[in-house]
C-alpha cells in the first residue's frame, strides 16, 4: 500500500472540513492524526487498513491463548495469578510469595 501523506490536524479543523477530509481518506489514501489541544487522540485512515488490522487481531487472540497455556503449565507459584495481582493492587510494594 502507498501513502500518499499523513498530516496532523485538530478537532475543530476536523469539524470544518471533515467531508474535504473523508473525501481524501477515500480517494488519496491519506491518512490524518487529529489532535487535541495539540496531542495526539485518534486517526483515520482508509477503512481497508482496519479490516486487515482486524483480521490479523484474530491471530493474536490465538498467540495468547497458546502463550496462556505455557505459562499454566510451568506455573510455580502456590497463589493463583488472579490472587497475585489483586494483591499488587492492594499493596503495590508487595511481592508474590513463592
């Protein structure tokens, strides 16, 4: 895929010219940050970009799911990993016991 630019702009240029700006996501392919007070809050991009994002995001539901079962098989500790994070909630400075 070529892009042709991508270009930051902020929420009240968005409002203004959103049909000027969809109408260059749709035809040039550009791509925009849009800005909030000047940081960085969202993107739009040309919609098939997402639908390939999307469907590789089903891999990595599957990657987890296997890295999951690993580290289940070689867990060690005698608490449960629900019981040691809710712990690291309660008391951030404390480390799981072994």
């Amino acid at each position: 895929m070529n892009y042709v630019e991508m270009a930051d702009i902020s929420v009240s240029e968005l409002k203004i010219h959103a049909f000027e700006i969809l109408h260059r996501v749709k035809e040039k392919r550009m791509r925009y940050i849009i800005t909030h007070r000047g940081r960085p809050v969202a993107a739009i991009i040309p919609v098939d970009e997402v639908q390939m994002d999307h469907e590789s995001g089903a891999s990595a539901w599957e990657e987890l799911e296997v890295l999951g079962q690993q580290i289940g098989q070689n867990w060690q500790s005698k608490q449960t990993s629900t019981e040691i994070l809710s712990g690291m909630r309660l008391s951030p400075n404390a480390l799981p016991a072994r």
